[in-house]
C-alpha cells in the first residue's frame, strides 16, 4: 500500500464512499465531455486507504469529493465539497479516473479547474504571471489569492509606489494592488466593495503613516467602466487613519 501521506502539498483531494475515505490524491484535472453533463475527473499521485481500491477491486456508485487547502498560514480551508455518481472508476496504478455526473450546481463556488490549476502550479512552485493571464484565469487566480492570503490588516512599509500602466481590466488593478501591497499571491479585493471592505479593516489595524502612490492613475479611465471606475475613486479619496493614496502621473 502507497503511503498514506501528502508530503507538502498545498491540495488535498479526499474521495469518500459511505463515509469512508478511500483514497486522496493531490492533483485533480475536470475534462468535460462533449454535447454531455458527463465529466471526467483524473485524480494523480493517489494513495489508497482501502486496499481493495488499490487491487483494483471496485463496486461504487456515488462518491464524495472533498478538496482542501493549506494557505500561507498553514490552515485546512475547505475549497470544494461535492457528491459524484459514477458511471465508471477506474484504477490505474497510482491514478484514478472518475466517470459519470457531479452533483453540483455549475459556478465556480462548485468546482473551477482554473482554481485547481493554480494552486497545482503554486504546489509546485511555479511563478504566476498573472498579467498575463486571460481573463477569466485573472478572476480565478484572484480567488485563489484569497484563499492563500486572507484577507489583509495592515501595510508593513511606510511608502509604496505602484505603476499602473500596466493594469488593462478592473482585475488587473486588484491582482496589481494585492502583489505590489502584499507580496506575491496577495489580496486586497475582486470588485470596488470588496477592496474598500479591506481597505476598512486595514484602517482599524494600521499605526504607521503609510503612503501609496498610484502612478498613471488616469489609466483607469481607459480601461474601467465608468459606473466601476466611480467607487474605486471613491475608496482612493477617502481619508484613513494613518494612510492615503496619491495620485502621481508619470514622471
């Protein structure tokens, strides 16, 4: 039997029947099939706690997905939980292939394999270029900072200077913030209530004077709408205990 372990794996994938985890695994790949709900679900580098699973001896019609991840903090968050009905599962050494119907509701609250795929790539520590992403990655890598970063309470320095010329959607600019504030895989909001919920809780946390000079803020004129680009003005202006962002353009 393989070791029942996943060594410094950020995922953790569970496959429960009768309420018994028969095996984890910690890669997991969704592949839809054609003109069908039937989905494929490819589960890698298993371990089986139940050996008949690993002699390949199996009988099973509804399975229990649960898939878990250890943040920055070294906390289990709960990602994804959902029921499956099998139409075939196979085992394949260390593999197993799920076939048949999720029993879920279609929203990336559900499953997002664009999720899944990044926290794979953080586990094994690949650097994201998240500007480069198209994007409806960006709003998935944008949940997934959240997930690893929570959300945040205080800045650690005292000037912090962000261009923003590269920013060319509304994701950009929280993507862009939440790095250049917080290190990679930060976080500071997805929409403009978000952001100004995090700027709120920061406000309440901070005690060292802090500026934050957004360079090239006109950019986002470009390339915001305007009924967004209105609030995210309005959390730039506002007044906060012992910080304040300023508009620079280029120089």
């Amino acid at each position: 039997m393989k070791s029942n372990k996943l060594d410094n794996s950020i995922l953790n994938v569970k496959i429960t029947y009768n309420e018994n985890i028969i095996a984890e695994s910690s890669q997991i790949n969704m592949i839809s099939i054609y003109s069908t709900f039937t989905k494929l679900f490819y589960l890698n580098n298993c371990f089986y706690l139940d050996e008949k699973l690993e002699n390949n001896y199996f009988n099973i019609d509804i399975v229990h997905c649960s898939i878990e991840i250890e943040n920055k903090f070294n906390e289990r968050i709960l990602l994804y939980n959902f029921n499956f009905r099998t139409d075939d599962f196979k085992i394949e050494k260390s593999n197993i292939i799920l076939e048949g119907l999720p029993m879920i509701d279609y929203d990336t609250s559900n499953y997002d394999q664009n999720v899944i795929d990044v926290f794979t790539k953080w586990n094994n520590n690949e650097k994201i270029y998240f500007l480069g992403l198209n994007e409806e990655v960006k709003y998935s890598y944008n949940y997934c900072c959240l997930f690893w970063s929570g959300v945040p309470n205080l800045f650690f320095d005292s000037l912090y200077e962000i261009n923003l010329s590269v920013v060319n959607s509304e994701i950009d600019f929280f993507n862009l913030l939440g790095e250049e504030l917080f290190g990679p895989k930060g976080y500071i909001g997805h929409d403009s209530y978000s952001f100004e919920d995090c700027l709120q809780t920061i406000s309440k946390n901070i005690t060292n004077k802090t500026v934050i000079k957004l360079i090239n803020y006109s950019n986002l004129d470009l390339v915001i709408d305007p009924h967004t680009k209105k609030f995210i003005d309005r959390c730039i202006e506002k007044k906060y205990q012992n910080f304040y962002f300023l508009k620079v353009e280029k120089y």
